[in-house]
C-alpha cells in the first residue's frame, strides 16, 4: 500500500470537495442563464438568496457532522452527506419554483457542510505527517477541479435554448454523490476514531495498512500506532466532547482561535465574491454575456494549477505561515489595483453604447486571475489542513466542526450582500477586502504558529498543553497487545 494508497484514499475521499467547488460554481453560471432568470426572475435579492440559503445550509451541516462523526465516524458522516446532497440536487435540478429551488439548495447546503468539515478531517487522521499538507492540500485541488467542471458545464449550457440549460447542470451533481456513497464504504476507517471508541485491533490493522508492508515501513508504523495509542488513551480518559472544552484552557482559546480564524480568513480574501458572482465583476470591467461566462471558465482553471504546484512543492516545505503572510499582503495589494480600475474606468449603464477601455480591462481581468492564483498558494489548500490538525484527537471532530461553521457563517453573509455590493457600491465594495486582508495579515504574523512536520499528537508542545499520560509497567501498547505483526 503506502503513499500510492494515501494518495488514492486522499483523492477519493475528496470527491466530497469536487461536490463543494460544482455547486458553488456552477450556480455562478445557473443565475446568469435567460431561462433560469425567465422562471425565478434575475432580482439581486432573489440571486442572493439562492447562494445564501446554501451556504446556511452548509453552516447548519457543519454543526450537525461533529455529532456525526464522533457517534458514527469519518465514513459514516460522509455517506450520510451523500444521502443529503442527492435529495438537494434532485429538487434544484426539477424546481418548478423559487419556493422548491430554496429547499433544494438548504438540504444540499446541509450535504456539502457536513462533507467540506469530513473530508479534511478524514484526510488529516489517516494522512502520514510528512506529507498532510500535500494529502490535506488535495480538498482544495478537488474544489478548484469541480469549479473547473463546473464553469465549462455553464458555459456550454447556456447555448441550450430551454430549462434545460440549468436543469442539466444543476443535476450533474447527483453523480459524484452517488459514487462517493458507494465507494467510500470500501476505504479505511480513520485509525484515530477507531482508537476513540475501543477498536484498537482494528485500528492498529489500519496504520499498518497505510503504511505498507516493507521492514522499514512497519517499524515506522509501529511508533506512530504506539504514540497515536498512547496520547489518544489518555485524551479519552478525560474527555467530554462538550463545546465549553474548546475554551477550556488557554491552549485550547488559542487552538480555537488559530482554526476559526484561518476558515474566517477565507472569506475576508473575498474568493467566493468572484466564484459566485464573477460574471457581474467581469460587467463592471466591460465584459458581458456569453464572453463573461468564458472570461470565468478560464478563470476556474488557474486556481488549481497553481494549487497543485504549491501542495505538491511547497506545503510541507516552507510550512503553513509564510503562505498565509504573503496571501493576505497580495490581497492587499490586489484589490487596491482592481479598485482603482474600475473607480477610474467606469462601467457604461446597460443599454448605453460606447468603447471600453481594452487596456483597463485586460488589468482587471488579470487581478481577479492572481486573486485566484494567490489564494491557491495561501489559504486555499492551509485553511483547511490548519483547521483540522491543531486540534488534540478529544476535540478535533467538534473543533473542526466550529471552524467550518465559522467559514461557512460569514460565506452565507458575503453570498447575501455581494451581489447587492457589486450593483449599489461597485469598486468601493473592494476596500472592504483590503481593509479585511490587512486585518489578517496582522492576526497571522502575531498569533498564529507553525505546525509543519508535527504528528497530531506533537500538536499538544506547539500550543503548550502537554497531556497527563499515565504510566504503567505493562510497557507500550504494543506489548500489552503484540506488535503490528501479529496483528
């Protein structure tokens, strides 16, 4: 097995992500297209209800997956996403109204919140330490690819002269759901969990899985499952999954702070204000129509390049930190360019004829491009290994579950006002975002550690809460109970 196998479990587990980068992308596409806006009309309040009711959806779906993945596990929580998120895209896909089309995207908001807290979760506990960044990086990746999917399924769609141009795209999901409930039933459980709930055989048969079967692999697996066995013990011995222990010290206050603030952070970088609303950004800079939904097609594709260079090379080298820092001051500097381009060329009212200014345009065009290239280099791929791996084994399912209640809190927010932003303040909307970043920035340089390199459980010396474990004279797990080989 070894690193092909923790690649494969990574990516397939991931698929969950894909299902998170289509629907946040593909309704970028969907509320743009004339049929669409001839059956729910194209109000700025009606396009910023349908993305936020998803994303308090997602908020809501957060929450309840830390109840589920302690009482039932990470395979569990994910399959159960599954059965929501066919349920969700069924009634989108065949809405004959606004009234359905809202229920629709609430129970698949449900889907994608439990699974976008599950999947990094799931990936953190059976990743090796080496390489977490990289195996963890790869929910971001899977995001980028099913907005790519997502916005080329757009774009091709809207030549459809019927309700199917969005129908159609809307029930593509139901495909990635239906494969990740079926095939994630036949992936390890995460060996963590395991441990948590007295399946020690079986979670010791799962790191030595993991690991491989050479000599050297097994010795390797054998200290990590005697560390994991160890720490996590003595964690459950005085657990009590209550949400008060998230600041039940002042380790814990700053674990907490570090992993909400890193999801938060995602949105102050603005990101989902052009993945579901570029089309509208790309018309303030001239662009519109068909030549929009192209402009954000191109757009989806470099998001992920870059994020795939950076968790392959980068990640688990120069650490989680640095890309923090250097994402929050391009954003700074980004947005100030942006609006300065639209302040000082600004968009003809519909319906007037004139020329664009090609060069202001083309500026414009490339600051959202490095918005995304950048974010993919930042916060994109290390938001979510950060959120999932500062936290000790008693409390990473519900802190995992807060932190992405929080992104998901202040998405819902930026999916309700945006649109109505982008028409009523246009570039003065950007300021907010260099204020924000800048915010960050700060809050990153003076509060945040390093935790590259560190097993889950050497996470206890970076925030300074050692854990008290009891001693015995039987010795390690491993001779309480025979080694990996016998397992």
């Amino acid at each position: 097995m070894g690193l092909l196998f923790n690649i494969f479990v990574a990516l397939f587990s991931s698929i969950g992500s894909f299902l998170f980068g289509y629907d946040s992308g593909i309704i970028a596409s969907v509320i743009t297209m004339k049929h669409y806006n001839a059956r729910f009309t194209d109000n700025a309040n009606i396009q910023g209800a349908v993305v936020s009711t998803f994303n308090g959806g997602c908020f809501f779906g957060a929450a309840a997956a830390g109840w589920l993945n302690d009482r039932l596990g990470r395979k569990r929580a994910i399959q159960i996403g599954c059965l929501f998120a066919l349920w969700g895209c069924a009634m989108q896909s065949g809405a004959p109204n606004v009234a359905t089309l809202l229920i629709g995207r609430i129970i698949g908001g449900l889907a994608i919140g439990a699974l976008s807290m599950t999947v990094p979760l799931y990936n953190t506990e059976v990743a090796p330490p080496k390489i977490r960044g990289f195996l963890v990086g790869l929910t971001q990746q899977m995001i980028g690819i099913g907005f790519i999917v997502a916005n080329w399924v757009g774009y091709g769609s809207q030549f459809i002269d019927s309700d199917v141009s969005w129908r159609m795209p809307l029930g593509l999901q139901l495909l990635p759901a239906g494969l990740l409930l079926v095939g994630i039933q036949f992936l390890p459980n995460s060996p963590r969990w395991l441990l948590e709930v007295g399946k020690d055989d079986e979670a010791k048969e799962v790191v030595y899985w993991l690991h491989g079967k050479s000599d050297e692999n097994r010795a390797a697996a054998e200290k990590e499952y005697n560390e994991m066995y160890t720490t996590i013990k003595a964690e459950v011995a005085v657990r009590s999954r209550s949400l008060k222990d998230l600041w039940a010290s002042r380790a814990m206050i700053h674990r907490t702070l570090v992993a909400c603030g890193v999801q938060v952070f995602c949105q102050f970088t603005g990101i989902n204000v052009i993945n579901y609303f570029g089309p509208q950004m790309y018309k303030s800079l001239g662009v519109t129509d068909s030549k929009a939904l192209l402009v954000q097609g191109i757009y989806g594709a470099v998001g992920p390049i870059a994020n795939i260079f950076f968790i392959t090379l980068i990640l688990d080298r120069v650490g989680r930190k640095k890309p923090l820092l250097f994402g929050a001051s391009s954003f700074v500097v980004l947005y100030s360019i942006l609006a300065a381009i639209v302040a000082t060329n600004p968009p003809l009212p519909d319906g007037v004829q004139g020329t664009v200014n090609a060069s202001a345009q083309r500026a414009g065009i490339a600051m959202i491009f490095m918005l995304s290239i950048f974010f993919s280099l930042s916060f994109g791929p290390v938001s979510w290994v950060l959120a999932s791996e500062v936290f000790p084994t008693s409390t990473r399912s519900i802190g995992t579950s807060v932190a992405t209640c929080a992104n998901w809190a202040f998405n819902t927010f930026i999916g309700q006002v945006s649109p109505i932003a982008l028409k009523n303040v246009n570039w003065k909307f950007y300021m907010l975002f260099i204020a924000l970043n800048f915010f960050d920035f700060l809050a990153v340089l003076f509060f945040f550690p390093e935790t590259k390199g560190k097993t889950l459980e050497e996470m206890n010396e970076v925030f300074g809460d050692e854990i008290d474990i009891p001693r015995s004279d039987k010795g390690t797990p491993s001779d309480e109970k025979g080694s990996l080989d016998h397992a």
